[in-house]
C-alpha cells in the first residue's frame, strides 16, 4: 500500500462549462489524462446529478486504475472541482505519473485558486514502516520532515509519546509527542552551544544541574570540563532515560555511567522547588513550552531556578526559532529580563529542528559576551575539553552577534 496520494480543490474554474455538468465530456478529459500519465484504466463510472432548483447539477465520476484510482467531482453552481488520485508503489514508483495526471487535470479546469495536498501513505515494509516520513510542524503554517529506515521503538509512557527511528539523514533519532529531540549525528549543533556557552563563561564550574535532557547529551558535555564534579540530571520520564540507553550511545556516549551523574526522575518544577543545594550552572534541556514542560517556562519557575545559582553562576536555555515563532521568543526574553540581570541570546541553525534556532545564557552577574577569544581557548585547554564539532573559542562571540530581526525581538 506504499504509495503517493494527492488532492486537489479548485475555484473559480475557467474550463468549458460541458467539463462541469457533462458525465461523458469529464470521462474522455481523464481517459485522455490517464493515458497520458501511462496509468492504466481498469474500470470507470460517471454519474450527472440532477438540476435543483433550476441549476444544473455536477458530475462525480471515478476511474479504478491498475495503480489504484482517480476520483473527482465537480460543482458547477460554484465553478469548483476536487480532485483525488492516488498510486500505489508496490511494483516500480509511480509518484511521477500521479503528479503528471494531476497537474493535467488542474490545467484541464483551469481555476482561479487551489488547494493541494500531497500524502506520501505506507511504508516498503509495514513491519518497520520503513520510508516513513516524519513531517514536523513549526508553526500553524510550516512544516518540515525526514525518511525513516525503520522505526525502532513507540512507546506511549505516563507522559508522552516516546519514538526512537532509524534515519538515513541522522542515523538514530529521537522523537517526543512527534517533535525531534534529538539524533546521532548532528547532536552536537544543539548540545554543545547550551553548554559550553555558559561553562566556559563560568571561571570555574564545579556543579552543575540540568533541568531535562534525558537523552545525555548536554550531561555528557558538562561531564568533558575536568572542573566538573557532579551532574545532577532531574528528567521527568522514566521511559526518555531507558530509550536514550538502549538506544541513543552516540548522543550520550556513556554518560550515564559517569559516577560524577546523579539522575533523578521526577517532575523538574517540584524537583527544584525541593532543592537543597546550588550550582554553578542550571541548563534547561526542555521540550517546547506547549508540553508537559510548560511551567518550567514560567517567571516563577525562572526565579526558583535563579535561587539555585551558586554567586556568579549561570542559566542556559533554548527559547525557540526567532523566524518561526518570534512571539515566543519575544515573550520568552521580556520573562527572562524581568528575573535576570543579564540576558544574552544567541543564535545558530540546528538542522534537526529545520531552522535558525535561539539560545540564551541568564544571570545576574556572568556576561559570556564579556569572555574574550582568548580566556576561552585558555580554558577550554586547561579542562581538556575535547571532541567538540561545533564550538570553538573563535565561535563563542559569533554566536552571540545576533541579526537584525533577532535583535529587534530584544525587550
């Protein structure tokens, strides 16, 4: 059942009107539209509806095609047309042809706007849904996806929807509630920015609390600075730190085994509500604000958080696409600025999240756009932080020079 389904509304047609009350004249335009596309005609049947109330009535008609079929009807009163055709792609790919018979059929009518849709429907092998497309939105209006191998592993947990694929893209990826988390091979654009901007920062970081981030990543990070001495991981989910284990080594790389980690499981607000004791970094490694997370977004969670720095300690976060959702990131900013002294966003794309993605590093007395290049290649050598593929000491600046319209979502 792999295959390609699309759909088609159109208004304000401008065909010769016998196409939109006429069964035979709509039947020899698709015969003609089918053979053109090199589908092949099984079966047809075309019915006209009768006139109401003085107004012709229009034509539904469907042809069965060895590939699968087309169907389509018309409404002369509104001079619309929809339209469906869907292939299979068991034997060979048929998705060309499908396009071609629709695009024929679109100029055929002629209309003024349209509506499309294209559905990419089954999978090679139903067992592991293999090229399954994984389609994310980003706002009401933009969408963005990946193929999938193979699906690993779906499991719905007390909390969400947790999914593991094999991804050709990015290898092994991480999924909650349908928005990525995370994956093998470009981790590092999101993991190493919201940690080491802040940890180099910091003169001398000793601990270190990260709010999320079940699957290990901005713990192994943390865990590279040699000044490090414990990581304490509270993570909501059970089943996030039992998928990240099994599956998601290269992201964590053995952190989980670091004794300098301590993982608490449990809800993050009460967790921190509880805390007693404070650290020199907090990293909020958190699903979107319309999650299970949302009151780890609040002012109020920002303040408690706040009271769980050590002096001249630092919280760093990511606040969302400054192009997809600028009114989150103004809101997420103006909340900050009214808790913290200092506020510093950044920016850079992470190709997992299909976008140009912001950060921002809070505090009340640790500025990281104060640390020059120097003093962060100084300590990057003496913590032995190694293995970075994104960060560098010539990039902690730049990726705090924001572009205009950034800038311009700034309280």
């Amino acid at each position: 059942m792999q295959g390609l389904h699309l759909t088609a509304d159109l208004y304000g047609c401008g065909c010769p009107g016998q196409l939109m009350i006429d069964a035979q004249a709509l039947a020899e335009l698709c015969r003609r539209a089918v053979g053109d596309a090199q589908l092949t005609v099984v079966d047809e049947k075309f019915f006209t509806f009768p006139d109401y109330e003085g107004q012709p009535g229009g034509v539904t008609g469907a042809v069965l095609l060895a590939e699968s079929h087309l169907a389509l009807h018309t409404w002369p009163e509104r001079s619309g047309v929809t339209l469906d055709v869907y292939v299979c792609n068991f034997s060979t790919d048929n998705s060309g042809k499908a396009e071609k018979l629709m695009d024929d059929l679109i100029i055929a009518f002629s209309p003024a706007e349209q509506n499309t849709n294209r559905i990419l429907r089954g999978s090679a092998d139903p067992s592991t849904k293999a090229d399954e497309l994984l389609l994310e939105w980003l706002n009401h209006d933009s969408a963005f996806g990946y193929r999938a191998e193979r699906r690993l592993e779906t499991v719905r947990s007390q909390y969400q929807t947790v999914e593991v694929f094999d991804t050709p893209q990015f290898g092994k990826l991480f999924r909650l509630d349908g928005f990525y988390m995370t994956s093998e091979r470009d981790e590092f654009f999101y993991h190493e920015p919201i940690v080491h901007c802040a940890a180099l920062a910091h003169p001398n970081p000793r601990s270190a609390l990260v709010i999320g981030g079940g699957d290990g990543g901005s713990s192994e990070e943390l865990l590279k600075h040699s000044t490090i001495e414990r990581v304490v991981m509270a993570e909501l989910d059970p089943e996030v730190v039992r998928v990240a284990t099994r599956y998601l080594g290269n992201v964590h790389r053995g952190a989980f085994d670091d004794p300098r980690l301590q993982v608490h499981i449990g809800d993050g607000f009460e967790f921190t509500a509880k805390l007693g004791e404070k650290f020199d970094l907090i990293i909020f490694d958190l699903t979107d604000p319309d999650t299970p997370a949302a009151r780890l977004y609040t002012p109020e969670f920002f303040a408690m958080a706040k009271r769980a720095l050590n002096p001249g300690g630092a919280i760093s976060l990511h606040i969302g696409s400054p192009i997809f959702q600028p009114d989150r990131v103004r809101r997420m900013l103006a909340d900050l600025r009214s808790i913290f002294s200092i506020v510093r966003p950044l920016g850079l794309y992470i190709p997992l999240y299909g976008a140009y993605w912001g950060l921002a590093v809070v505090s009340d007395s640790l500025d990281p756009c104060a640390v020059d290049t120097h003093t962060i290649a100084q300590r990057l050598a003496e913590r032995r932080v190694g293995d970075l593929q994104l960060y560098n000491a010539e990039l902690h600046s730049a990726l705090f020079a924001l572009p205009n319209f950034y800038r311009a979502l700034l309280p």
